[in-house]
C-alpha cells in the first residue's frame, strides 16, 4: 500500500537524515504515515531512559536550542512550554510572537483535551500486557460502553452532561485510574523493551483518566461538545472557554513580550485583543506595580505597505445560501469550480474544516484538469514548494495554512 510505501521510506530516510525534520524529506509523507513514526510528549520516555537517547533528533535539537541565541518556534510548542510547564523550550527573556492573532486558539487547543473510542481501544491494547487481567477487563467493558455511545452521538455542544455519558466517562475514569496503580505495581519479563512499552501505555491511560475526569466534573470554564469526523468518526472534546488568565500568568509575568500581526487593532484599538490574551485596557498604570498589577502594554500601529484598493479584489458570492454545518455544499462547490477554472488554477483555497477542504478537494478533482494538492498529503514545505512551481496547481486546506505560504 502506499501508506506501507512510506513507512519504509521514513525508516530509511532516519538513517540518513541529520535533523529528523519532517520538512526535510522530499518528497514529503502524509500525516498518517508520519503518525506511525513518530511520538508525542507523553510518550516520550527522556534521553535518559531511552534506547535511542543519545541519537534522538528532538533531543539534538533541544541540546542546540539551548546553545542559540535566538531560537524560532511555532504556537502550539510555545503554548505546550508555557501552559503545560513542559521544559520544550529553552530559558528567554525576550518572546516576539508574530501571527499573534492566532495565539489564543493554539493554546485552547494545548488546553483542550479529546476522547475517541479508537484513541481508548490503543490504551487498552497497549495496558492490556502490563496489569492484571481484572484491571484490564474494567478497563477493556468501558472502553466497549463508549464505543457504543459515541456511535449514537450527534455533532454539537453539549450545555448539560447527559446521564448515559456521565455513566461511561465516570466507569472510564474509574477503570484507567485502576490501570495506571497497576502499570506501577507489575512488571513483565517477556515484554520487550517493557521501559518503552509502559511508558506508552501509562500516557495514553493517564489522558483518559483526565480528560474523562475533566468532563465529569463540569467547570464551568470549560465547554464540552461532540465532533464527528467521515473518516474517524465520532469524538468528545473539552475545552476552556477562555485561556486570558492562563496567558496571563503563564506567558506575560516573567519576560517581555512583543505581539505583532496584521489584524491585531480592533475597532480603532488593540484593547479586544488584548482582553482575549489576558491583559488590561491600555492605560496609564502605576509604574511602580504591585503584586496584583496586570502587565503593563502599548500599543503601536504602523500602517500598512499596500494599497488594498488596487492591489486586491474582493469577490463575495452574494447569491449562495449562508453557510451553516453542512460541510459539503453543491452550490459552494459548483462556484469554487468556476473561480478556480476563470483563474486557470493557481489557487489557494481556505476552508474553516479539514473535513471542508478534503471534500472540495475530491470533488474539484473529479471535475478539473488541474493539480490540486491537499494540506495533510504531503510534508508543508513540500506542498508548498509543488504550488510554486506550476501556475496551474491550486492548494487547498485550513485557514491556518496560509500562514506557510509565502
């Protein structure tokens, strides 16, 4: 298969490869493909304990982090430093966050957390050879009540945690809180590397523990809803319905921070944005501070290089219905079909949903005679270098990718 295809060509590109950087690998993988080679956070065990420490790339580049003076990132590894208290990053007293209007939606996603039968099962699976055959059957029937759940489940925000669901996330919970005490009380001689092996199994049963607890409790900070997906089907999420005080506290108090984007001033001034990440209205304060005093910020705006009114043209399709949750829309589909082919190609098409973009993008290749490549089927760098290179090729996928482009 194709995805088998790229599994053995990562695996000989690892041997190769200085950095490990996924946008180092032409031509790129997709991201599934990259998910099976590749590990997070949690599962990570440190250099330390690791087989592979001493050859890790996150590791090398972590270690020439620390030896920079300036280091470039992206959001989500500075909200996963900054919120989770992670040491991803190097100590700075200086952060220049530039796209800044887009801080606080990567760390509401750092925030949030997500439960999907598929995402239990792999704990399962993966506890199963660890802990006793009790621990793993509480564990193995919850798993089984959630699934069965989630396959009646509907798209949408839940206001009140109905009584069936509280049932099965509080036998989730109860189950993954009995497997990590026992993935901590046995051992297994006959499992290789069991080091590795527990260390993934304890992240993936701690995730569900605390998401599952997060929702049972029900702050009132947090939002709960259902997603589901053509693909992966059905998901539970939980998220914050604001992160200003963890920004607050977290990114602003113990270096000085610049902000900077192009659609940072709101309605004459900076002060929406500004409450969305935390910080007061600007006013004169007092210099001198105080324990409780917010941070102290200016706002300054430069103007812009280009003249909108003969360097764009705006379009508005007036007469489509107004969107709604209905990802795949003929009307929409039929109009973007028609712009793409008015402009010969070269197009980058934006879409609010991955699930969007990969149903406009199998659709408009059905009908067109043109490249068109998708976010997620290739590495970034190499997608974006193949749009470059053909004027007729459009590239579709969230709205957050234009951000790549350059």
């Amino acid at each position: 298969s194709r995805l088998g295809k790229d599994l053995l060509r990562l695996r000989d590109w690892s041997d190769e490869t200085e950095t490990g950087d996924r946008d180092d690998l032409t031509p790129g993988v997709s991201d599934r493909a990259w998910s099976q080679v590749s590990v997070t956070s949690r599962e990570c065990l440190g250099a330390s304990k690791c087989a592979y420490g001493a050859e890790c790339f996150a590791e090398a580049a972590r270690e020439r982090a620390k030896l920079a003076e300036v280091v470039v990132t992206n959001h989500a590894l500075l909200a996963i430093d900054a919120i989770e208290g992670a040491p991803v990053l190097p100590s700075h007293e200086v952060l220049i966050v530039d796209e800044a209007h887009e801080l606080v939606s990567r760390v509401t996603g750092v925030a949030s957390g997500e439960l999907t039968p598929g995402q239990v099962n792999r704990a399962v699976r993966r506890a199963a050879k660890l802990v006793n055959e009790q621990a793993a059957d509480a564990l193995q029937t919850a798993s089984e009540g959630f699934e069965r759940l989630m396959e009646l489940a509907l798209p949408g925000r839940l206001e009140k945690i109905p009584e069936d669901l509280g049932h099965v996330l509080m036998a989730l919970r109860d189950a993954a809180r009995t497997v990590i005490s026992a993935l901590g009380a046995t051992r297994d001689a006959s499992v290789k590397d069991e080091d590795a092996v527990r260390k993934q199994a304890l992240g993936s049963v701690e995730n569900i523990h605390q998401v599952a607890e997060r929702i049972v409790e029900g702050s009132e900070y947090d939002v709960v809803w259902y997603e589901r997906h053509d693909r992966f089907g059905a998901s539970l999420r939980v998220a914050p319905l604001s992160v200003s005080g963890l920004l607050r506290e977290k990114l602003f108090e113990d270096r000085s921070v610049v902000l900077t984007s192009a659609t940072l001033k709101l309605g004459g001034d900076f002060n929406g944005v500004a409450a969305s990440l935390g910080l007061a209205p600007e006013s004169p304060q007092d210099p001198e501070g105080g324990e409780d005093a917010a941070p102290r910020w200016q706002g300054l705006d430069v103007g812009s290089p280009f003249d909108y009114s003969k360097q764009g043209i705006l379009y508005v399709a007036k007469h489509l219905a107004q969107p709604g949750r209905d990802g795949s829309r003929a009307d929409m589909l039929d109009e973007l079909a028609e712009l793409v082919e008015a402009a010969g190609g070269r197009t980058l098409g934006l879409f609010s949903s991955m699930r969007a973009a990969q149903t406009a993008a199998e659709e408009l290749r059905g009908r067109l005679d043109m490249p068109i490549l998708l976010q997620g089927e290739e590495t970034l760098g190499e997608l974006i270098r193949a749009f470059a290179a053909d004027a007729r090729t459009c590239l579709f996928g969230t709205l957050s990718l234009w951000q790549g482009v350059d």
